[in-house]
C-alpha cells in the first residue's frame, strides 16, 4: 500500500474510481488542469488506485483539499484518513489556513474532517439553470468592473451580511478564496466581476464562455441576476452560493434547480501551526 502523487498516466483510473465513487463527478472534468496546477496524491493496493485527493494553494497563502474519493470496496478502512493526513503533510509550511468541503449528506467525511480538527467555517448551496430568460433590456446595463472602482466594490463586498459571517467567495468550484484586496484585483483582472447600476455579480467562465458559475450575488439581485442569464447562455448555469433562504427563492424563481450531484456543501477550516508558533 502506498500513496504517490498522480501523473497524467492516471487519467482512466481516475475516471473509473470517480464513476464507482459517485455518479456526475468533476474530477474528471478537471482533471488535466488539476495535474498542472494542483498536487494530486493517489492511494495505491498492489497495481489499483483505490483511492485520490488533491490539494491547491489559494491566493493569499491558504491551502485548499478537495476530491477526496474512495473506492466503495475499499471504504471504512482508514484510506481516507491516510490521504488527508498526506495532502495536509504535503501543505507548504507557508500556509496558515487549510479549508475543505464536504457535502451536506456525507456524514463520514464531516466526521473525518473534525477528527483533524477541522471546524465548520460555511455553508453554500448549489443551483443550476438550463434555460435563460429573454431580458434583453437588462442584459443591455450589464457591465464589467474595471480596476478603477477596486476600493469601492471591495468596501462593499465586506459590508454584505452574507460575506461578512465567513468571508469566503467561490469564483470557481474548487477555488475558494477569502475576500481580500488581492483576491477581488485578481477576480476583476479576470473580467469575472460584474454590475447592473449598483448590483453586483461575481461569475467565473472558461475563455469561451462554454462553463459558468455565479459565485456571488449582490442583495437585491434583481436586475443583475437576469442580466447574467441574458450574457451568458451556455445550455448550462451554475451557482454556489451562500446558504440564504432569500436567495435560494430568487434562484428558484429564474429558473435554478437542485442538481442531480448535491444540493449543498458545508466548508471546514483548520489553522496550521507556523514555524517558530508554540507547540
């Protein structure tokens, strides 16, 4: 039995792990991009895979675990304990945070994550669209913030009651930041923030715009969310968002279900022992 990091070579036993661990999985979806850009560890017995974890660093020094997937013939026995003692070994000395996610209805993982100390920081919801609205008029107002207006939208960022319980923002799926200077600069270089008047929008796209994801509303959203249905019309929208029983009836009311995958993930944290601290 052994752990060692994943290489491109792993890609269909990747792919028939995810399929055995759970139906829609995006592991596979990403898994090029998490090979160059994140640190893949995979859990070996003799020549099978029988189980995988990944990590990332966020913007501001935070380290993200995310993917971890364990073979149903191979669960309850300590292989997911052992991949995330690894990932969080293989955390650079650095980082001072480290978050996970786990969904709401996977009771072993939430055990898992608090026997490390981890403690639940946030909840978000997961939406998805599969048709857009006809708001041509409102579509017409929506704009791109630019640099320039980084100090205003960033003060009123961290005045919204939803940020301001935990902070966090998900511009992508497995990338959670904490709302800093750096990371909104980071988002509105990317062209991922947007407006209607005073309503506000954070939307995360590939360079096509073929996969996109709200990753924040403004409170009210009433023009700007139709706005983005309008922009953006893939066959397919996502949004994760902050666990908001308001919101969560606005998405309802343009057109957002409960995807097939998982209604909602509840975000854990634990602070890291830096060098030189006590203990």
């Amino acid at each position: 039995m052994t752990i060692r990091r994943l290489t491109r070579k792993d890609r269909a036993a990747v792919e028939r792990l995810c399929a055995r661990a759970g139906s829609e999985d995006f592991v596979p979806l990403y898994f090029e991009r998490i090979i160059e850009e994140k640190a893949g560890f995979g859990f070996e017995e003799g020549e099978s895979l029988c189980g995988i974890i990944f990590s990332t660093l966020v913007l501001d020094g935070e380290a993200w675990l995310f993917g971890l997937r364990v073979d149903p013939d191979h669960r309850r026995v300590g292989i997911g304990r052992c991949l995330t003692e690894h990932a969080l070994k293989e955390v650079p000395r650095s980082c001072r945070l480290v978050r996970l996610g786990v969904f709401t209805d996977n009771r072993a993982s939430m055990r898992l994550a608090g026997s490390f100390g981890f403690a639940e920081r946030a909840q978000y919801v997961f939406r998805e669209s599969k048709k857009t609205p006809s708001t041509a008029a409102a579509a017409a107002d929506l704009k791109r913030v630019g640099p320039e207006r980084l100090e205003e939208i960033l003060a009123r960022l961290m005045s919204d009651r939803r940020l301001q319980e935990h902070n966090l923002l998900l511009p992508h799926f497995y990338e959670w930041f904490r709302l800093t200077e750096e990371s909104l600069a980071e988002l509105i270089r990317n062209g991922w923030v947007w407006s209607v008047g005073e309503q506000l929008a954070v939307v995360s796209t590939e360079l096509d715009d073929s996969e996109v994801e709200i990753g924040y509303l403004s409170d009210p959203c009433d023009r700007v969310l139709p706005a983005i249905l309008e922009r953006f019309s893939p066959s397919l929208i996502e949004a994760s968002l902050p666990a908001d029983p308001t919101l969560e009836e606005i998405l309802e009311r343009h057109g957002f279900a409960v995807p097939r995958w998982g209604s909602a993930i509840t975000i854990y944290e634990r602070e890291l022992d830096q060098p030189g601290s006590p203990g």
